[in-house]
C-alpha cells in the first residue's frame, strides 16, 4: 500500500517509492525558486530491500508515493539451506525468504525475529 504527499512536505527518515522500488530518504537539499520556476527538491534515497543509491529531483508541489513501511515480527519455522520459513505473529501466514550467512546466524527454528514489510516485500529487520 501507498499513499500520494507532496514532494515538500518529506522529511529525512521518511519513505518514498522511486523505481517501483520502496526507499529511505538520506537527505533532501531543496533550492529557492528561481524566475521562470519553482523550487526544486533534490532527494537522495537508498532502496529497503535492494539497497541502491538513488537521486530524485522534482518540483516540491509534485505529488509523489510515500510507501507504508509496516514492522512485523515473525517465527521461524524450518531452515532448509538458505530458505528460511517463517510464520507471522499476528496474521498466522507463512512465507519463505532466502538469507545470507551472517542472518543464518542470527536465527534459530522456534525464536521470534522482527521482519519489515512494504509493497508486497519481505526483509528481516536484524
């Protein structure tokens, strides 16, 4: 889910979605109107999930989508390889997600662990 806010009205630490792609603002530099134009907003964002660097300039009256970031925790059910299943605490759904080494470590079958979703996206938060 996604909602539309103006381009002026974003803060650091807040959200957006550019390329299809949900991202955390890292800094936003906004210039003073000129002219023949309106002030422009430079916004440097680093994507959740896939981590690139990202630079966004446009109009600050410009709407724009801000993503909704929602913070979950789940259970870990099986670990199979790289494939982990995990169980979400409130929803009772299972899905699966495909984790590195250095997160292998951090879990185990049965703990809980904290998992971030946004744009039918899954990622865990450790």
């Amino acid at each position: 889910m996604k909602e539309q806010t103006e381009v002026g009205k974003l803060r650091e630490g807040r959200y957006v979605v550019v390329d299809d792609e949900p991202c955390k603002i890292q800094s936003i530099s906004i210039s003073k109107p000129g002219k023949h134009g309106s002030a422009k907003a430079r916004l440097d964002v680093v994507g959740i999930f896939d981590g690139m660097k990202r630079s966004v300039v446009s109009p600050v009256s410009q709407k724009i989508y801000a993503p909704i970031v929602e913070r979950k925790s789940a259970q870990v059910i099986t670990i199979a390889a790289n494939t982990v299943q995990f169980m979400d605490m409130k929803e009772f759904t299972n899905f699966e997600l495909t984790l590195d080494d250095d997160q292998l470590s951090h879990i185990e079958p049965g703990k809980e662990v904290p998992y971030i979703e946004s744009l039918g996206k899954r990622k865990l938060d450790i």
